[in-house]
C-alpha cells in the first residue's frame, strides 16, 4: 500500500517511505526498528495475511476445523430489538443505508432492520445458525447477505493463512462493491452487535490501532460503531481527571479519536446466551442468568463510536500514531508524576517553553490532563524545531496484549 509523504514534516516523510512501525527518532531524522520481527510490524505498510483458496462466502466445508469460543450473548428480544431499530432511525435518516451485524444469531434484530428497509449483511462467527440465517437471506429479495465471518477478528495481525471464520476486510469489502471514502466524508456504513465481554478490553485496543493507522475497515473511511459494552468498560471509555481511578490510556485514545454517544442501557438479564452449538441456555429459576463474565455489572451499554474528522492533523497522523500511544502509556504508568517530570522524561525539547505553548502549569499531576490536552501536548512537541523530539525505552512495547 503506497503512503502519501508530501506535506509531511521531514521525519514523518522519512518515516512514511521506511513503513510505519515501531521506531524511536535517534537524531535529526533517523529511524530504527526496536526488535521487531518484520511479520509483526504494523502500520501503513501492513503485511497482508494469505487467504485459503478456493472458498466462498458461504461455504462452510466439512474438513474445516470448528471454531472455538466461548457462550455468547444475542439479542433474543423482539422488543428490544425493535427499539433499537427505534434508534439507529432516529440517529440516522436514511432508511435504507447498509449496516454490517454482527454475530446476529438468531436474527432476531436482523428481522427487525430488515423491516426497517435496511441493508444488513450479517457477520456470523457460529456456524449453527447460519442455515437459519440463510433461509432468511432467501425471503427479502436482496436485502441481506450471510457470510461466516467473525468481526472482531477481522484482518489479524499475524502473518500466515487466514481460515474462516477470520476474515479480510479488503476481500469483503470488495466481494460487496463497498468502496472507500475520504476521511472527511460523511460514515460510509454502520455496525452494530455485542462486545463479547470477556475480550472487550483487547478488542477495544485492536480497533484503536486500526483507527489511528487507517487500517482495515477503518481504510475505507470513518466507519460508525454502535456496540454493547459493559457498563464498567464504558465508564472507562468516557472517564476524565474526575474519574482518576477509571481515568486511563484507553480513555483518552477513545475520546481523541471519536465521539462517543450513549445511545441505549439495557439490563443484562434481556440478552440470550448461546453455547458454540447453538443452543440457548436456559434459566432454572426465575432468577436471572449471571453475566458471562461476572466482574462485570448487571447492565449493558449501547454506545455509538464515531471516528473525528479533525482526528488527524499535520503532527498527528497515521504514521507517528504509535508515538502518541507510547507518550500515553508512558504517561499513565507513572500517574503520581507532575506534568513537569514527565516532559524531562520523554522529550529533550525545552520542557518550559511547552508548557507556555499549551498553557499549562508544570507541577500538576499528568492525570490531570484532559484527553484534548494529550493531543496538543503531543503535537506541540512534534512541531518542534528540535533535531530530536522524543527519548523513548529500548523498545515500546506492543499495547494490544
């Protein structure tokens, strides 16, 4: 994938032509790589995993091993299904615009968007209900299509042979006629469905990476997210200096990127959950199921994640993304420093003169920076004149994990 340079400060131009990965400024413009193995670099110059030959989107062939993973929750309620679909109208006014599921299940929302004069194509990592899925696609004329594809791990990091039911986007994108936009265009389609909860926190990160890089879906433009989350994952993702001991890292890459919205709070107890084969499982009492993970609370979260169009600028972009994120984790793994020590310790620019430029006060806590002041911290230093901007660890550590 070729990387456009031209506008580009010199060393983010430097750093475009080598592929955008894990590097440290050593001087005035130089690049390294810190360790890591060329099959695991990750940026613009993405290596793109092979896919199995021969297989169509709904082929699900005998040989092929199944799929493990843990019971899910699905939508299972009409009801709720309907005020959903209540929701995403009001959000957005075209009724017939494409919406990605996943994980649908059942189908009890994807009958409902269909109703709504949706186009919905259905992402299904369980392979047990797609033939239920399927004899649906075969009554609405068009209007839905079935793949056996998990979302949520979608376009994997690691090199090697894809298996279904992970997935390139590039390779359905394409398969659909989905094309993409500019990042300053309006959301080219939507998604919808249920963070599996006891992997939240990891797909959170991965979609951040896929953000800030522009990888992904998020290649073809600012793809809209309307998801159930924990409602402890979401005070997260929404959480300020008011909320120090939910204030992290993850929160203010979120709040840079994108605009987040509560659109809905669902009890727990509304969502079925399913094992691997298909089968719900089913109360014993009147009491309601625990939660699949039960260190999360009782309630879920449906929250709309928007990407910004302003989210990229001159000194933050797709390239020197990884910087920022190691100015932040650096940042909260020492949450007691003032902002003073912090700036000593990651950059050798003149530490007074950026605290004049961003109008802050050198012996405050660093956590008491809100996520917009993160930003211009960081694109203050990256304007700087300084041959060398940055003093980083002997190796920056990969996030995600």
């Amino acid at each position: 994938m070729s990387v456009p340079v031209a506008g580009l400060p010199p060393r983010l131009a430097l750093s475009a032509l080598v592929g955008a990965g894990r590097f440290c400024v050593l001087g005035s413009g130089a690049v390294r790589w810190r360790g890591v193995r060329a099959a695991q670099r990750r940026g613009l110059s993405d290596l793109h995993p092979q896919l199995m030959p021969c297989q169509g989107f709904r082929d699900s062939p005998s040989w092929l091993p199944r799929y493990r993973s843990e019971s899910k929750s699905y939508i299972t309620s009409p009801k709720l299904a309907t005020t959903l679909v209540r929701i995403l109208k009001k959000e957005k006014k075209n009724a017939d615009s494409l919406i990605l599921e996943c994980n649908p299940g059942p189908g009890i929302l994807t009958q409902a968007l269909l109703q709504s004069k949706a186009k919905v194509i259905a992402l299904e990592s369980n392979r047990a209900f797609l033939p239920h899925l399927e004899s649906l696609r075969e009554t609405v004329n068009g209007k839905l299509e079935v793949v056996y594809c998990d979302f949520f791990k979608m376009d994997p990091r690691n090199s090697g042979i894809v298996k279904p039911p992970i997935m390139i986007s590039e390779t359905l994108f394409r398969h659909f006629g989905i094309k993409a936009v500019p990042w300053s265009e309006d959301t080219p389609l939507r998604v919808i469905g249920i963070f599996p909860s006891k992997n939240e926190k990891k797909i959170l990160w991965k979609l951040l990476y896929d953000i800030y890089s522009s990888t992904s879906v998020y290649s073809y433009g600012r793809v809209e997210l309307n998801m159930f989350i924990t409602e402890r994952e979401y005070e997260k993702l929404v959480a300020s200096p008011q909320n120090p001991h939910l204030y992290q890292a993850l929160s203010v890459l979120w709040q840079v990127a994108c605009k987040i919205k509560l659109l809905h709070v669902e009890p727990w107890s509304s969502f079925g959950v399913y094992s691997q084969s298909g089968r719900q499982k089913k109360r014993k009492s009147k009491k309601p199921l625990e939660p699949i993970n039960k260190q999360v609370g009782q309630n879920m979260c449906l929250i709309q994640l928007t990407p910004l169009q302003n989210l990229f600028t001159e000194n933050l972009t797709s390239v020197n993304y990884d910087v920022f994120f190691h100015m932040l984790k650096q940042c909260f793994m020492k949450r007691n420093f003032k902002l003073m020590d912090h700036l000593q310790l990651l950059s050798p620019v003149n530490a007074t003169a950026i605290l004049k430029q961003i109008g802050k006060h050198g012996d405050m806590k660093i956590t008491d920076l809100y996520p917009q002041d993160f930003k211009r911290l960081f694109e203050t230093i990256e304007c700087s004149r300084e041959s060398c901007r940055w003093l980083f660890d002997d190796c920056i550590e990969e996030m995600i994990m």
